[in-house]
C-alpha cells in the first residue's frame, strides 16, 4: 500500500487499519487512490456547500441564455505535487443507459502556484456545451430560451443535478477515480470535500405571479429563543394592501389584529427575488403594539415560499429570528 497524503495519515489511521484485514472496508480504497491523492473543492462552490448550504452551481432552464458558465476552483493533494498529468471531466448523460461522456481535459499546466502553496485551478465551462457535447441535446435558444423539450428534460430527468465526475490522471501512467473516493469523511471537511463529483443543479423559475401569494399562510421562527408551535404561526390570510404589497396578521405568534406589512420585489433573476419588511418612517406596523420591524429575505415563487430574516424592536427588547413562511 502506497504512502499516504500528509494529513489524511490522522483522519484515516482507523480507517487504514481496518482495510489491512478486509479492502473492501477501506472508505477510500487505497490500493485504487495512488498515493491517497484527491482534487479538493475550493473557492464559491465549496462556499455555497459547505457554508450557504445551496447548490454549488445551478442552471435555470427557463430563462437560460446560452452565456451561462458552470466554474469551479480546485486544489490537488499529493505527497508530491508533481505527479498529477492532467485531470479529465465527465458529464453522467441518464437519458437512457447511464453513460460516462467526457467533456474537457484540463493539463497540470494550467494549474498555478503561489508562495508555497499546493497547485490550484479554475475551471470555467459553458454550459451549453454541458448540455450539447455531453447530454445531447440541441438547444437553439430560440429568443434566448431554452426549447420546451430541453427545459422539460433537465427538469425532469435530472432533477437531482447533471451528475459530474473528475478522473485524475497521474505521471506514472496510474488514474484516481472519482468513482474510487467512497469516503464520507471526506464530504464533512471543508479542507478535503472532493472536486471530483461535482453537481450541476437544474432549478426551476417561476416568474412572479402576485395573486398566487394571497391566501392562507403559516410561519416558523427559526432561531435562538425562539419557537412556532408544530406546523408554524398561523399568521391568517394575506391580504394586498397595493402593489406587491401583503399584510398578514398573528405575527410573532401575538395574535390576531398584531399585523405585518411585506413588500415583493419581482425580478427575472432567481438571484434577486427579494421581499422585505415595509419601513416606512414613523409607521407603526402592528396594532395595539409599540413595535417595529425590519428585515428582509427571499421568496421561491416555483415552491411558494419565503423567508424573512427579521428584527423586531418593542419597548427595551430587541427579538431577531428568521421567519420561514409556508402554506
């Protein structure tokens, strides 16, 4: 068994152990992975997984244009840092038989070095040649759209991500492959989360309709000191008090008549799709109570739902909280 990277030695000591009696307990099987090398996930998309707990990238088929790029940044580890020939990215093509289609070939050469540090890369792809090159499609992009057909298949058939793998090809003729690294360990640090099993999420985007958000609507306080009866506050019926504008009662769970006034921005990037508290100066926005709030936050109008990072002053007491509003 060859030797392992510097400190993985530490998180699979246990692990090594094991595998000398039976390989196929080893979590990384290490007699595949030559000399315990991985490419690690760094940059935006390890931010958003790891931290923001949102997809790493994603693509909205309905209002995609044909400029989209899907980008990552990754790290090699290696006991020598030299050995990596190049690395190969495949696209998982699941309509039909699964099939592993390669996409792009990216050399060592491309990789940088900085005041010591290990070799890192940034990869840009255009995600038209994802769906083109690698899944077979034709979109045309018809008004700089998506077809129905290629927007109800990346819907559909990959609602779980367009599946993305990264084979590493070493100097010594030998290959890592992504298929190899079974390590769940790896997936819970943020210092060795593999870039090679990428995803590419394929979310929907419904563009705002504001009669779908009256009705009846429920909230959970989400935060320290806080807390919703199961199923939420019910926060009544929201009622429109002008464009774009909703009053719903209940809030905080202080009952009926103690209203809030919210304000939708519509926007065609899913980005963007922001709601907010209404502030206007020296308005009080719950009856019988001396308070105000603030705060703003994001709606999904696909999934009809929001959420509201919130402050709400009343007399000396300040609350903060995220309120998570649902059906």
């Amino acid at each position: 068994m060859k030797k392992l990277i510097y400190s993985l030695v530490i998180i699979l000591a246990v692990a090594v152990v094991v595998s000398c009696s039976d390989d196929s307990l080893d979590p990384l099987q290490l007699k595949k992975v030559q000399k315990g090398t991985i490419l690690a996930l760094r940059g935006q998309q390890l931010q958003n997984i790891y931290v923001d707990g949102i997809p790493g990238a994603e693509l909205f088929p309905k209002i995609a244009t044909g400029s989209e790029k899907f980008q990552f940044d990754a790290e090699f580890l290696s006991e020598d840092p030299t050995t990596l020939a190049s690395f190969d990215i495949y696209v998982i093509k699941n309509i039909g038989a699964r099939e592993k289609v390669l996409l792009a070939n990216i050399p060592f050469s491309q990789f940088t070095t900085a005041d010591g540090s290990r070799p890192t890369v940034s990869v840009t792809l255009n995600a038209v040649d994802i769906l083109t090159k690698a899944l077979g499609h034709a979109p045309t992009y018809p008004n700089g759209v998506l077809d129905d057909a290629d927007i109800k298949t990346l819907l559909s058939t990959y609602a779980f991500g367009v599946q993305m793998e990264i084979d590493l090809n070493l100097t010594d003729g030998s290959k890592v492959y992504a298929s190899d690294l079974v390590a769940a360990g790896l997936y819970a640090s943020n210092q060795f989360y593999p870039a090679q099993k990428l995803t590419y999420a394929m979310t929907d985007y419904c563009p705002y309709d504001a009669a779908s958000w009256s009705g009846q609507w429920f909230g959970d306080e989400v935060g320290p000191g806080v807390a919703s009866p199961v199923g939420g506050d019910n926060l009544g019926s929201f009622v429109s008090i002008g464009p774009n504008k909703w009053r719903f009662d209940n809030f905080f769970g202080d009952g009926a008549g103690v209203f809030a006034n919210i304000e939708f921005f519509p926007s065609s990037d899913p980005d963007t799709q922001i709601v907010k508290y209404l502030n206007d100066p020296g308005l009080d926005y719950q009856v019988n109570v001396e308070g105000k709030i603030s705060g703003s936050g994001t709606y999904n109008q696909c999934l009809q739902t929001l959420s509201l990072t919130t402050t709400y002053k009343v007399g000396t007491a300040t609350y903060t909280w995220r309120y998570d509003l649902h059906r």
